[in-house]
C-alpha cells in the first residue's frame, strides 16, 4: 500500500529501510522524500517506524539468557 503519493513509497519500503537500519523520519525522508511534499503522510509514517521497530528488536543473545540449573 502507498503511505506517500507523492513520491510513490509503499509500507513495505519504508519497514525495509526501517529494518536496515533507517530508524528516524528524517533519514527516510533522505532517502525517500515520503512527508516532504504535502504531509499529509507524516503521522502514518511515524506510526510505521514505531511497530516496525517494535517488532524488529533483537533479541537476546543466548549466551546472555541463563536458565535454571537442574539439580
């Protein structure tokens, strides 16, 4: 689905570039012009970088997890 007309981005491209590393609206408006022109996208982008975030934390490293030792 288009978030921004103006400049043609979809939902999926801004969560790709979310994923690799683009977290802030400013750096994908470097990239991709989406909030630039009329704004009327802004809010739903924002919204966009904060679930793709949310779903795309790292998770521990399972060294890091200690689990209970077993008598």
């Amino acid at each position: 689905m288009y978030v921004c007309v103006c400049n043609a981005v979809t939902e999926s491209t801004i969560r790709e570039l979310v994923t690799d590393g683009c977290t802030t609206l400013g750096e994908l408006q470097a990239r991709t012009g989406c909030a630039d022109c009329c704004g009327t996208c802004h809010d739903h982008v924002l919204e966009l970088i904060d679930r793709t975030l949310e779903h795309s934390a790292p998770l521990p490293h399972p060294a890091a997890i200690r689990l209970p030792l077993v008598a």
